[in-house]
C-alpha cells in the first residue's frame, strides 16, 4: 500500500478508501465498483479541463473526441501498466487463476476507483494534481487533431490514399465471464502481409485498438 501511495504521491488519510479501491468485485461485497464510478466522472473533468485550457482553438466536437481517447480502456490502462497497478490488486482466486491482474477492464476500472478514493479523501485540486501527473507525458507528446481521428478512420484514410482495400476485422475470441467479457479482434491488411490483434471490452474497442496497431505497423 505504502508502494503505491508513493508511486501517486499521495498518502491516504483513509486507509479503507485505497483497499477498497484496489478490491475487485470478485474479492468481495466491498469493492471498488462505486468508487469507479465517482473516478469516472472526476477523471472527465480534470481531463476535459486540461484540454479546454490548453487547446482554445479546438472546437466542443475534436475536444470530446480527444478527451474519449485519454480516458477510454486503453487509455487507462496506460496509467495502470505506469502504476503496475496489477500488482497491488485484491481478486478472487477464478480472477487470479485467469490473469485478470493483467486484463485492461480490471486495470482501467481500477485506476477510476483509485482517483474516486482520492477524491474522497482529500479534495478536487488533490485529485487534479495526481491525475494530471499521471497523464503528463499522454497530454504532452499528443497531435490533438490526429489524436481526435479513431484509429479505425486513420487507417481506412491512410489506406484509401494508398488505393489499397480496406482492412477486415474478425472477433477471434472472447474471454471472461459473461458480465465482464473481453473481445480479442484481427484486423486484417493482406496487402501489406499484416495481421493486427486488439483487445477491448467490446468489439467496437477491440477493433479500434487492432486498427491502431495496425496503422502504427503500416507507417513505422
């Protein structure tokens, strides 16, 4: 607990707050699924804030896309694999058994909760600072123009430009129990010979994150 309070610069008052928030709901009754929803929401402010003040040129429909990218699975389970939040996490032994200290929808709904915990024990300016912090090198090294684009479009524009058909996507397996299922999704581009993988909580994401891989293979 010390490891991860030190690695957020934060120490909590509450103690209870940060178990509760590292607790899946495969630990327990008492787990981290309201805080989530609170981190959820705190996390959208602090970051459609950051983005309103830094980008004044950019117009409420390229803000929000920005803003959905920094904050979606993905994105957050960036911040978590920063944190090795995995590590600290408290999950039922079927969790454990299958990985799910490593699976992006335990890891992203756990640093939601972890910025609600924080909220709760302190105040907004405390869970700015931290967020904004954890998010300095996303928010500093992007092109939010490019950023505002989902991968899925970027792909099927770069393609377009090159005249070669358009990529296939295909949901390859599905893991997790029902309630909490991830997709596994190729995308394919026979004609640059490549066969990108993503994963998401649904097929929609899985496929945005195999096309962004897929680009990124295309154009490095």
């Amino acid at each position: 607990m010390l490891e991860l309070e030190s690695k957020i610069k934060y120490s909590f008052k509450n103690k209870h707050l940060l178990d509760e928030a590292i607790t899946h709901r495969s630990f327990g009754s008492s787990n981290n699924e309201r805080l989530e929803f609170l981190g959820d929401a705190v996390l959208n402010l602090v970051i459609g804030r950051s983005l309103f003040e830094k980008y004044p040129e950019l117009p409420e429909g390229e803000l929000t896309r920005v803003r959905s990218v920094l904050v979606d699975q993905e994105g957050l389970t960036s911040v978590a694999l920063d944190l090795d939040l995995g590590h600290f996490l408290k999950l039922g032994a079927g969790e454990l058994k299958t990985g799910g200290n490593k699976r992006p929808s335990i890891l992203s709904d756990a640093v939601e909760a972890l910025f609600g915990a924080v909220y709760l024990d302190s105040n907004y300016e405390t869970v700015e600072r931290i967020i904004i912090q954890l998010y300095a090198t996303y928010l500093g090294n992007m092109d939010p123009r490019e950023l505002s684009k989902d991968p899925k479009t970027k792909l099927q524009e770069h393609l377009q430009a090159s005249r070669i058909e358009l990529p296939e996507y295909h949901v390859v397996e599905v893991l997790g129990e029902a309630h909490e299922q991830e997709f596994v999704v190729e995308c394919r581009i026979p004609q640059h010979d490549i066969v990108a993988r993503g994963n998401g909580s649904n097929r929609r994401s899985a496929e945005q994150k195999a096309a962004r891989i897929a680009f990124e293979l295309i154009v490095h």
